[in-house]
C-alpha cells in the first residue's frame, strides 16, 4: 500500500462529510494490520480551516481538506482500490505534519 494514497471512506455513512482516507504511514512499515491515515473532509463542511495544518486537495472533482489533527488507523482490510495517489503533492502532507507535530 503505497504512502500517499487516497481511499474512498470505507464507512458508507461516513462519506457525505469525509469522502476519502489519505494513506500516511511509511510503506517500510507493511506487516501490521494497520495503516496511520488522515481524513480527507468535504470543504463545504469543514469550517476554521488553518492554512499550514489544513491543505485543500482536489480528489474526484471535489475539494476536500486534508483533516491532519484527526490522523488515525485503520485496518488494511478496509482501505480497498485507492482512487488516486497525492505522492506528486507530498510535501504539502508532509509539511501539515510537521505543522501537527513539530513547527511553531
């Protein structure tokens, strides 16, 4: 399962208002029944966006915002074919992140 990429929420319920599971975990890390991922929120429902913690993605058409202060996990059973990869934008991933963890 390749770092970066995005999964249609595997929780049909929860989809109106979080679409899609972005896949951060290190792709070294592949023998736990696990994946560390980060919500990706429709934007028309997330409010107090904070630019560095909070990027928008385009993801099937529709901005979503990469919801990095929920980050969690969930089994690999779950995350089925992913929809796109966010490799090519890793940086901003990333750089939330480091807003989450390390900066300020």
């Amino acid at each position: 399962m390749p770092r970066f990429d995005v999964y249609a929420h595997p929780d049909a319920g929860l989809r109106k208002h979080t679409p899609y599971l972005v896949d951060i975990q290190n792709n070294y890390i592949s023998t736990i029944g696990t994946r560390a991922v980060l919500p990706m929120r429709a934007a028309s429902a997330f409010s107090l966006r904070m630019r560095d913690l909070n990027p928008v993605f385009n993801v099937g058409g529709k901005d979503v915002v990469l919801d990095t202060a929920a980050i969690g996990a969930i089994p690999v059973a779950e995350l089925k074919k992913p929809v796109m990869s966010l490799k090519a934008q890793s940086a901003t991933t990333v750089a939330a992140l480091d807003t989450l963890f390390e900066s300020y």
